[in-house]
C-alpha cells in the first residue's frame, strides 16, 4: 500500500508539468484565438470604415456631379432666356428679309428706310404681320367702297355712301358696333402671336387648301394695291363728294374732274 502510495505521488508530480505545460498551451492559443479575433475585428472595423468612407466620396461625387449639372443647365436656361430677350438675334443671324415671300419685280425688294434689318427676324414679322392686316383690311374697304353705292342694309336707307355713312346715324352706330368686333376679333380671336407660324396665318378655316407661297405672294401684292387703292377712294371722296363707284363714272368724264378739283369740297 505505501509502494502504490508513493508511486500516485511520484506520479503525480510528473503529471503537474505536463499539466501547467498543457495550461499554458492552451492559455497561449487562447490568448492568439483572442488576438486574432481583435485583429480580425480591427481589420472588419477597417474595411468598414473604408467602405464608408468610399461610399461618403461616391455620394460627395454623385453630390458634386449634380450641382455642375444643375448650375450648367441653370446657366443654359439663363442664355436661352438673355437669347429670347434679344429678339433671337443668334439664331436667326443668317435670316434674310430680301429673301422672303412679297419680293415681287419690277422693284424687287422695296424697303428704301431699312426698317427690316438682315437677322432680325422678329422686327420682320412684326411689320409683316401689320402689312398682312392692313392689306385685308384695305381689300375688304375697296370692295365695300363699289358695294354700299348698290346695296343699303335695313334701317340704312338714308344714310349717305362714301366716308358720310360714318358721320350720319345709324352709319355711325354701325361703325361702332364693327369697330368693337373687329377690335375683339384681332386681340381674343385672330392673334398673331405663334411663333411657329408664318405672320397672318390663322388656318385654313374654309379648307380651300390655298395656303400656297403662291397664294400668299398674291394675297400680298393684292393687299397692296388696295391699301392704294382704299386710299384714294377715301380722299376723293373727301374731296368730290362721290362715293366708289361715280368716282369711276367721272374718270371716263374728263369734264367732271375738272369741275371737282376746280370745285372741291
């Protein structure tokens, strides 16, 4: 018993180092596990912080990309709208009005004052557009001037052919009510404020399908002899005292011009 005692003891003591030296393996491989875990913590918490901060300058870059493009298109809107004010001045430098429908011979193109200026194509159709107007309007009165000497509207049997409808009522009333319509008309109805249409193109309401460079060249010439036209029926008769049509009676009567400029008015 105290040989099996002593031996347990012997044995014992062998086994404490091995022991200790098994505790401190296993205590050193523990202390790695721990490091490497922090390590590998530090180094996850690394490429985190990486990642994040790549994201940070993708988003800053993403940020920045998008304030360029705002300030670039903002300043685009800015020189469309500085362009806009200048009456299209760029893109319409190659516009040239001696080029455009109403140049008609023998005079070719007639604008002795120069208010149409080459690459003002705004200015042109403004005055285009007022000639158009004028040019209707005048057509339409030099047919109403040979008309109102044959035909009298009721309730208008008395009143006076000639710029006298205008003075004596109902004429004068009448010409009231005509000058508010058309006056309502042009400014509600027929503006001619599309830029995308030639001036004094409302459609074609009628479907004619007339609406030709041809047409308009003549519907221009037209409008222009009878602005001409209105305007010397106008001051003849403010003169002479006869309408359109005894006008035309007295110009194959020599002897009755004399007498009216002898005798005017």
């Amino acid at each position: 018993m105290a040989t099996l005692g002593s031996r347990a003891r012997k044995t014992a003591r062998l086994a404490e180092p091995v022991s200790a030296a098994v505790a401190g393996a296993a205590a050193a491989a523990a202390a790695k596990a721990a490091g490497g875990a922090a390590a590998a913590k530090a180094a996850a918490g690394a490429v985190g912080a990486k990642a994040a901060g790549a994201a940070g300058g993708a988003k800053a870059a993403t940020a920045a990309k998008g304030a360029r493009l705002v300030a670039s298109t903002t300043t685009a809107a800015g020189g469309t709208q500085r362009g806009s004010g200048d009456d299209n001045s760029e893109q319409d430098a190659s516009f040239d009005p001696s080029k455009q429908i109403g140049v008609t011979a023998p005079l070719g193109y007639f604008d002795p004052l120069g208010f149409s200026k080459v690459g003002d194509k705004s200015g042109f159709k403004k005055f285009r557009s007022a000639e158009i107007k004028h040019g209707r309007v005048a057509m339409m009165a030099a047919v109403g001037a040979v008309v109102q000497h044959y035909v009298k509207l009721p309730g208008f049997e008395k009143v006076p052919a000639g710029m006298g409808a205008v003075e004596t009522p109902p004429g004068t009333y009448g010409f009231g009510l005509l000058f508010l319509f058309i006056g309502y008309v042009e400014t509600s109805v027929w503006t001619d404020d599309d830029a995308s249409k030639e001036p004094g193109n409302f459609g074609d309401p009628a479907g004619l399908g007339m609406y030709t460079d041809d047409m308009r060249l003549k519907e221009l010439n037209n409008g222009r002899m009878a602005m001409f036209s209105a305007i010397g029926i106008i001051v003849a008769n403010l003169i002479t005292g006869r309408d359109g049509v005894e006008q035309l009676n007295a110009f194959f009567n020599p002897t009755e011009i004399i007498q009216d400029v002898s005798n005017p008015l």
